[in-house]
C-alpha cells in the first residue's frame, strides 16, 4: 500500500483509539505534551539563550556525563550534527574520505548532504546486510580519514555487531590513521548486547552523535559529543548551519524527561523482546532479521502484500483497539517488510498473547488480500 492508498486521518484516528499497544505507542497530543513540559519545571526556571544555559546547557551536561566525554552539543537534527562532526575529522585528518556502510543514515537519509556541503565521499568497505568487519576496512585499497559506524544499523534490521567485532573494526580505522565517529542515533540501545555501559562503547570513538526523540521519545534534537576541540568547532559550525536556535528548551525539557524516564527502562524493553520475537518468527510464513534480534527493534517479513497487511492493520485497530505492527512496505512481489520496536506498551504482552493476536492479524490480511469482509 502506497502513500496515496492510505487514508491517514482514518489510520490516526484509529490509533488514537487504541487501548494496547504491540509495536509503538499512542502519539500525545499537543496538550499532552505541554502538560508532561509543565510538570517538569518550576515557576522561576529561565530558558535557554541562543544554545546555552537553561535546559539546553543542562542537557548538554547530562549527555556528556552519561557518554563519558569532556562536553556535548545540542543539535536541532541529526543530520546537522553528523555533517559537523564529518567536517571536523576530515579537517583533522586532511583526508576527505569517509569509510561507512551504503545502508547507512548518513548515505541514504541525509541527502547526501556530506558530499553537497562539505565535499566529502563515501567509501564502501562491504555491501553486505551487515555491520563491515576489520579485514573489509583494512582491504579497502585506499585511505580514508574517518569511519563513520551507525549503532546499531537501522535500514537492514537495527544491526550491530559483537562487542570484540567493533573493537577491531575501531582498531582497524586507527591503524591507518583515520579517526572514528558514532551514528549513535539509538545507542541507547546497544548496552544490553555489548554488555558494556555507555560511556566505555562511547570511549571507542572520536564523536558520538545521539538522538533525543528516537527511543527517548523527545520531541526534537540530538547532540553531539566528544572531546572539548570537537565541540569548540560543533558550536561554530552549528552556528554558520543555522542551527543556534533562541531557544529550544521545549526539545530540551523533552530529551530530559526521556532521560530520567525512558533511558532506564530500556535494557528492559530488550529483554523482554528477546521472549516475544519467536512468537512473531513461528507466525506462519514469517521471518525476523536479524533472526535473533540484538535490540528491541527488529525487521518482521511476511509473505503477503503490503496493501493488504496495513489493511488488516487498520481492522484491527478499529474493531478490537489494538495496534499491532505498522506501516508495511513491499519488498517483492508477495513479500511485505516492517519494523518493530517493543517498547514500552509491550512490556505487558506474553509470547502467547502475541501469537493469539498474530494469527488473528493474518486472517485479516488474508481477507483484504482476496476482497473478503474483514472482521477480527
């Protein structure tokens, strides 16, 4: 099902409505989010001034505590922070070259914006559904001035490697002089895999970037962190990019209560994924990737098309009030793929709830798919 085959108003509306939640969460709306702002601050606190003080400054300071880095910058987006940071190793380092994944963020969601604004060109180490290993890097037959390493990889399945992989693959990068950058965008997710906390994933690299909306469940923002030299040069650059904002305490108080209330409960979310994702593999037809996901979110495959399994999602939702998995693409003909992320609102599932409800789902999908009534 494409963009203009779904009926988006229906589709909110309807998850608006539900009362449990599998994959993702009920949207707050604005006044929700205003009231959750309000609770979170005291009459006499001041806001932020053109990126410092206020909720700003104390943001920057929790995230480089919890990273273990001399200081953070706070960023409106991502994308601003990842270009600034790619910018300053290769200013560094003299070398414009980039060794990074082709599934990366940084290559397929930025618009290319490291090689339209800084110059810079990407250097492929594999094209393989995976995270590049050491010997790749080293055989690149080139130089290059940074490894940028996405933890975990979103685009093929939220990927990450083995803690000793990413050790290597960091000292392969040292070898030859090149310095390191996390997209770190969702390393609040990778502590329960790497069995490591962090600050000491952190430790591996030159910068990190992190983001505050995408797990944390903040409105807006990232930061970017590193040593005192990085974010000397981050606050500049931030400035000439348009990114030094009068204010941003809203984004800020948002990354704050996220950190305080959702940071904590996410090794949680991990582990409780790790007992309903084969209740999702044993669907008939169905396949994770990766197979044993390494986070709470993962990649569902189902040998159905995409129209007729978002339609089963909105049966779903409308007749029984529950949001199931969302937003399927075709991959092939037949073949339909989406992301899952069991966080909060599925920490109350059991692996037999979630198979009741699978097959429940696929019915209904089998019934859009061949122009049946859809009742659940």
């Amino acid at each position: 099902m494409t963009d203009d085959q779904i009926d988006w108003d229906r589709l909110r509306a309807a998850r608006r409505a539900c009362t449990r939640f599998l994959s993702g969460s009920r949207p707050p709306t604005m006044h929700e989010r205003l009231t959750a702002l309000l609770a979170a601050v005291e009459p006499g606190d001041h806001p932020d001034f053109y990126g410092t003080g206020g909720p700003v400054g104390e943001l920057e300071k929790r995230t480089a505590a919890l990273l273990g880095t001399e200081d953070a910058v706070f960023f409106p987006t991502g994308t601003m922070a990842q270009q600034v940071a790619l910018r300053h190793h290769a200013e560094r380092t003299g070398n414009r070259a980039v060794a990074l994944h082709p599934l990366s963020h940084i290559e397929r969601h930025e618009r290319h914006a490291h090689l339209q604004l800084t110059g810079l060109r990407g250097l492929w180490p594999t094209t393989a559904t995976r995270q590049p290993t050491a010997a790749e890097l080293r055989g690149l037959g080139e130089p290059f001035g940074t490894l940028a390493v996405e933890l975990p990889l979103r685009d093929p399945g939220f990927l990450l490697p083995s803690w000793d992989d990413l050790v290597d693959l960091v000292a392969a990068a040292r070898e030859s002089g090149a310095r390191v950058h996390f997209d770190g965008a969702r390393l609040w997710n990778t502590t329960t895999h790497f069995g490591r906390p962090l600050h000491e994933i952190a430790a591996l690299a030159d910068s990190v970037y992190v983001s505050f909306y995408k797990d944390l469940g903040g409105i807006s923002g990232a930061a970017l962190a590193g040593d005192k030299a990085l974010t000397a040069y981050a606050r500049t650059w931030r400035h000439r990019y348009g990114g030094q904002l009068y204010q941003q305490w809203p984004a800020a108080l948002s990354a704050l209560i996220g950190l305080d209330t959702v940071l904590p409960l996410i090794p949680g979310y991990t582990r409780h994924a790790a007992t309903l994702a084969p209740a999702l593999a044993a669907l008939p037809g169905a396949r994770l990737f990766p197979a044993a996901p390494t986070t709470h979110e993962f990649q569902l495959w189902l040998p159905h098309p995409a129209r007729a399994l978002n339609a089963a999602v909105l049966a779903l939702a409308e007749q029984e009030r529950i949001w199931f998995i969302p937003e399927w693409t075709d991959a092939a003909p037949g073949l339909a793929c989406a992301e899952i992320g069991l966080d909060g609102p599925a920490q109350d599932w059991t692996a037999q709830e979630v198979t009741e409800l699978g097959l429940r789902f696929l019915e209904l999908t089998e019934a859009a798919e061949h122009g049946r009534p859809r009742t659940a």
